[in-house]
C-alpha cells in the first residue's frame, strides 16, 4: 500500500489547467461529473422530500390544515416532477454508474467524456426549468406528473414549460445511454470479456438500452402536448378529432418502462453488495444477467396495464394483464439468485448489506402488490387509489430509493476516501425501515378502503391511517437527514478508508480510495472471473 | 497532468468506430422519435381514412416530388464529399459539401412557399378555414405542419452541422487521416433524407 500515497487522487488533479470551481465546471473526468450529478440530484431530492412532508402534513387531519388545495394540487405534481425527472431517473446511472461503469470495466473514462459534461449541463438546464416554471405567471404545473389529456392542454398553469422541462431532462438521458453503451461496447479492459463484467455494468447497460428506446418516444409526446397548446393542433383533442387515449398509450410507452430505469440499475447494486458481504461468489451470473435484459425487453410490452380503466378492448386488456405478470418473473429469478447467493456464504452484516436487506423486503412487497394491481379484477377495485400510491412507493422509494443509500454506503468510502460511523449507520437502517413502513403501510389499507388517490381532503374513518402515515413520515425524514448529517460528518473527521475497505473483488476495489485520475496506472488485463473471491488474497499482496 | 498523460488519454478518445457507434445510436432515438408521429399518423389514418383521401388532394405533388428529388441528390453530394476527403481532395470535398449546404437551403425555401401558400388559403392549425373542415382534414393538416415542421427543424440542424464540417475541413481539424465526424454529419443527414422518403409517400403520393 506504500504507493498508495504517492498516488496523486481525482480530486488532486484536474482533466483542464483551471483550478477550483472551474476545475469542477469543465472537467471531463467521469469522476467528478458524477460527484456533479450528485451534488444536483440530492438536492433536488431533499427538495422533493421537503414536499413530500408538506403534503403529509397537511393530510394529518381532514379538511384545510396548512394549504389549500391549489397548492396541494401543484405540490403533488411537483413531488412527482422532481422525484421521478430529476432524482430517480437519473439518480443510480448518472451518480453511480458514471463514477463505476468505467472503473469496474477497467476503463480510464467513458467513450465520450465531453459529452458525459455537456448530459450534465443538460440536466441542469431541465432542472432549472422546472424551477423557473414555479414561478413564472400563471403558476407552478397541477396536472399531476402523468401530464393527462384533457386537462394539461386546459390548465392555465405553467405546464408547457415544466413539459419543455421534461423533454430538455430526457435529452440528457439519452445521451447518458448512448455514452454507456457505447462506452461498454467499446472500452471494456483486455480480458474483460461480456461474462466477465459485474453485474451492476449488465444492469447499467440494459438500462441505457431503455432510456435510448423509450424516451424518444415520450419527447414527441411532450412536443405534440406542447404543439397542442400553443397552435391547438387537435392531435389529442377530442373537438378536432383527437384521441386522447392515444396520450395515454404514448405517456406510458415510456414512462413503463422508465419505471425499469429506475429499478434495473437498483438491481445491479444489489448483485454487487450481496456477494462482497457474502464472501462468496454470485449465484446463477448468467442468468442475473439476462434477467436483466429480459426486464428491459418485456418492460416495454407492459404499458397498457396503467389504463385497464380507461378504454381499451378486453383482449387487450388480458394481453397486457398477462404481460404483466410474466416481467415479474425475470425480477423473481434476481431475487431467488440473490438469496441463494447467500446461502453458506460467510456473511458480514456491515450497513451496505443491512441495505439491500431493507431492500429485498420493502421491493418484496412492492412486488407482489404489483400483481394484485396487475390482475384485471382487482385492479378495476383499486385503480386511483391510496393501494397505487402505496404500491409505486414501496417498488420506487422502497427499491430503489433504498438503493440509493445502500449504494451510498457502499461506495462512500470508494468515492470519498473516508469511513462514516458504523453505529450511526445501522441505527439509520433501522429507523428508515420504521418510518418508511409507517409512511407507506397504512396506504395499503386506506387504498383497499377505498380512499381514492390526489385527494386534498378524506372522510373522517381514515383520520388514524393518515395520522400514522404522516408520523411516518417525520421518521423517515429525520432518519435521511441523520443519514446525511453523519455522512457529511465523515466527509470532513472521518477515519481514512483503506483500497479495499469491504473485501470486495470487483475493479473499483483494486484501486485506491479515492481513485487516482486515470483510475488505473496501466490499462489492467482481468483474469479473474468478476466475484471470484480467490483474489482477495493477492489483492492484499498488490 | 503531464504530457505523457495527456497523451495517452487523448489516445484513448480518438475511437472512430466507438464514434460511429454512438452516432448509429442517436440515429436510433431519432427514429424512434419520429416512429412516434407515424404512430399518430397509422392511427388517424385508420380512423380517418376518406377525409386523409380528400386533405392530401390539397398538397402540391410537383413541389414534393422536387424537393424529394433535391433532397436525395444533397445526400449524394455528402457522401461524395466524404469520399473525396477520403482521397484526400480537400478543395472537391468543400466544394460538394457547399453543394449540400446549397440543395437544403433550396429545399427550405420551397417547403417555406408551400407552408405559405397553405397559410395563404387559410390552411393551418386554428384557423377558422380549417375549423369548418371534418375532423379528420384537421388531424391531416395539423399532422402535415407537425411532421414537416419537425422535419424541416431538423434540415436547419443538418445545415448547421454541414457548415460546422465545411469550417472544420477549411481549417484542416477534419483531415484524410481523422474524418469521422464529416461521416457522421453525413450519417445524420442521410436520416434527414430517409425521413423524408417516409413523409413524402404519406402526406403526397397516397391518396
């Protein structure tokens, strides 16, 4: 480790001559756009949070408590703005594949790294829109963040701006996609062959695949509702002979299989951490790895299971209802291999790991409430309720919300060159598993009681759910702030983190923490299959 | 960063194939934004199919068959340029990308007298003309301004990048040895064409 000293990291050297911010702002090293990205897409998350909590706390008794209900109207659609286009979305790919993807496939960067900068200005220019809309005349977008015809084209709020908003964010997208895949395709280290790649790169690279195959789709949608409004074209108005079911099936074409962009690269993290804290090498690769691609595939044939309620013919409604329920079947496979993994392994519960424990029950059961809205029957029961809120919250937050601090914790150390407090970090697990499952639960309930969806107000026999709803919702809150509050700590008193702090075999972990600029002095050669932890008695000799 | 350094990364970004690669991937989601409007089109067009049969009547053949034929002869100049880049004819290769340049701008000016006279005769989005039309005539026109506006949008993109590559190429960054990205301009500007090849047919020709 006597070189690793001498090592100048990332963070001591700059890709231009400028120094400070500007070093930051021009760089074209993956490294700090992801470190970029990050800085971006948590705030964007807090403030997504922070309205999240407003609404909770206005729901905590019936009738008018803090707000009215205009502005709930525009809080839930921003909550969904902002957590799904700003934070979801990009969160697992932008941060953590850009930081890992050309480290764990032993590459010095991405195929493009000026373009890898010009996604992230991109993203910023998106994200700034939607905060301008808010307070432009005419006020910030109430339209839900579905964006449904009719009403989008009538609101008199913002919305072509917060759409305009969402094509620029999609723009980004794409050009992260086709960045990874070519970057997979093209710069993969001597030796690292297809097999050979961590799961999380499989995962990162099917998911580049849906985000260049889906978001085209919904840019025209977003510019023909644009086009709409401004020239009233007719092409989703029902007066001039419109459809405005066709919206429908097109928002969903993407934003389906969006949801798989949001979980695919979640699933590839916890191929990662199960084996490092198991010892032991991943169980069925091949066939997590397929899974993935079989997700991205199947993912797109699924959209119409959002509108079994709104107009299609019974055929299509069991296709799609059947659909849904075999893209459960290649999540199921992941799930089974990742257990398995664990079996006889040697396990170390350090926080990352207690993560993706957190994650497999709460995805458990966003799943497999996933197909009791899947099932025409029920659904019809259930569609525009709390149970849909409940459902899409424990997959998104509860998956790869979850994720996203697992990974976090996972790599903090990697990207940082620090340890955070251990204690601290396994009483958050604990706490965020609490106020997570009190926030989220009695949703469940009301929803099957039938308390219908972007209500502002609710009869009195729901008062004890939503009161315990929003109680949660204090919990989880105060827990991600703790989060933050100790790993921010860390950043500046924490104890230096050694190459390999986890015992993990994959890239990243042969290198040292933080990564120096070029990740590797020499392009390496890999031998070795991607969890074979045989290595790690020669690593401790590198 | 030492020289040394710099170098060696530099090295690790002059990827030709890696390059195309990424330009037949952004080809890709073009594609698919456009196969998203001839989606709307193949459904209106079911729904709608005699007044689609009366709207298209009211189009200029001639003017689209002109401007099909300039845009398939612009794609042809950009590909003989590269090939004149190629072997190493800088001056033949300006001189056919300028060509190009020229043959869009002609295109762009034709489209613009047809969008006129169409405005002219009280044909376009919202207008009271169109409105007393059945619905169908008016999914048809407003499909026609969308789909070649959005066309039309990306020919002046096309016409920036080619001015892009004719400075390039003035001031020798794209060279014989290092032409990938005329290529992939000229990638791009055959999607443009391609694109065309679809609309034309659609919106002229079947009736």
């Amino acid at each position: 480790m006597a070189n690793e000293i001498a090592v100048k990291n990332f963070y001591q050297q700059s890709t231009n001559k400028h120094t400070g911010i500007l070093s930051w702002l021009l760089t074209k090293d993956h490294k700090r756009i992801g470190l970029m990205y990050m800085m971006a897409i948590m705030s964007f998350f807090v403030v997504g949070m922070i309205i999240g909590l407003l609404m909770r706390l206005e729901l905590i008794a019936p009738g008018r408590t803090i707000m009215n209900a205009q502005t709930y109207n525009t809080l839930f659609t921003l909550h969904g703005v902002i957590m799904i286009f700003l934070f979801i979305i990009p969160g697992l790919p932008a941060i953590f594949g850009n930081f890992f993807l050309p480290i764990q496939i032993g590459a010095a960067d991405v195929a493009f790294p000026r373009l890898n900068l010009l996604s992230w200005y991109i993203y910023m220019i998106g994200a700034t829109l939607v905060i301008v809309s808010l307070f432009l005349p005419g006020g910030p977008i109430d339209t839900g963040w579905t964006f449904y015809i009719p009403y989008s084209i009538r609101s008199t709020t913002n919305v072509s701006m917060a759409l305009f908003a969402a094509f620029v964010l999609g723009f980004s997208s794409i050009l992260t996609g086709i960045n990874f895949i070519t970057t997979v395709h093209r710069l993969r280290a001597p030796g690292m062959g297809f097999f050979k790649m961590p799961l999380f790169v499989w995962a990162t690279y099917a998911t580049a695949w849906i985000q260049i195959i889906a978001t085209p789709v919904i840019a025209i949608t977003i510019l023909l509702v644009i086009i709409e409004r401004a020239f009233g074209v007719g092409i989703f108005d029902p007066a001039l002979g419109g459809d405005p079911i066709l919206f429908q099936h097109m928002f969903w074409i993407y934003s389906h299989p969006a949801v798989y962009i949001m979980i695919l690269p979640a699933m590839g993290v916890v191929s990662e951490i199960i084996p490092t804290f198991s010892r032991r090498t991943i169980f069925g690769y091949k066939q997590i790895a397929y899974s993935s691609l079989a997700i991205a595939f199947i993912g797109y044939l699924v959209w119409a299971h959002h509108m079994f309620s709104s107009g299609m013919s019974d055929t299509a409604r069991w296709i799609f209802s059947l659909l849904t329920f075999i893209v459960a079947l290649p999540s199921g496979v992941k799930i089974f291999n990742w257990v398995a993994t664990m079996y006889k392994g040697s396990i170390d519960p350090q926080p990352p790991f207690l993560w993706v424990m957190n994650f497999i029950f709460l995805f458990s059961i966003g799943g497999l409430t996933g197909l009791v809205l899947g099932s025409l029957a029920t659904d019809i029961h259930l569609t525009d309720t709390y149970f849909v809120v409940a459902h899409f919250h424990y997959v998104m937050f509860g998956g790869t919300g979850t994720i996203f601090f697992a990974a976090l914790h996972y790599w903090f150390p990697k990207m940082f060159g620090r340890m955070y407090n251990m204690k601290f970090a396994r009483i958050a697990v604990v706490l965020y598993f609490i106020g997570f499952n009190m926030l989220y639960f009695p949703k469940f309930i009301m929803g099957y009681m039938g308390m219908p969806r972007r209500y502002y107000d609710y009869l009195p026999q729901f008062t004890p759910y939503q009161r315990i709803s929003t109680i949660g919702s204090w919990i989880l809150v105060g827990t991600i702030f703790f989060i933050f509050g100790y790993l921010i700590h860390a950043l500046r008193k924490g104890k230096k983190a050694t190459s390999n702090p986890w015992g993990g075999v994959t890239m990243e972990w042969h290198i040292p923490s933080p990564p120096p600029l070029e990740n590797f002095k020499t392009i390496p050669t890999v031998t070795h299959e991607p969890y074979d932890f045989s290595q790690l008695k020669e690593m401790k000799n590198e | 960063m030492s020289d040394h350094q710099e170098a060696a990364v530099h090295q690790l970004h002059r990827d030709d194939a890696g390059a195309r690669m990424g330009m037949w991937l952004f080809l890709f989601t073009e594609v698919l934004l456009f196969g998203g409007m001839f989606l709307v089109y193949a459904v209106y067009r079911y729904q709608y199919p005699d007044q689609f049969h009366l709207a298209a009547r009211e189009l200029n053949t001639t003017l689209g068959t002109l401007n099909t034929i300039i845009l398939l002869t612009s794609s042809l100049t950009v590909a003989l340029s590269i090939a004149a880049l190629q072997n190493g004819n800088k001056f033949l290769s300006l001189i056919l990308l300028s060509a190009t340049l020229l043959f869009a701008l002609t295109f762009m000016v034709i489209k613009y007298f047809e969008w006129t006279t169409k405005i002219a005769h009280g044909i376009y989005p919202g207008s009271p003309e169109l409105l007393t039309k059945p619905n169908g005539q008016i999914l048809f026109f407003g499909l026609y301004y969308v789909m070649t506006g959005l066309h039309g949008l990306h020919v002046l993109v096309g016409m920036v990048v080619i001015s892009f590559m004719i400075v390039f190429i003035a001031r020798d960054k794209v060279t014989p040895d290092n032409y990938v990205k005329l290529e992939n301009s000229g990638l791009y500007w055959h999607l443009v064409d391609l694109i065309w090849i679809f609309l034309f047919p659609l919106f002229y020709l079947i009736q």
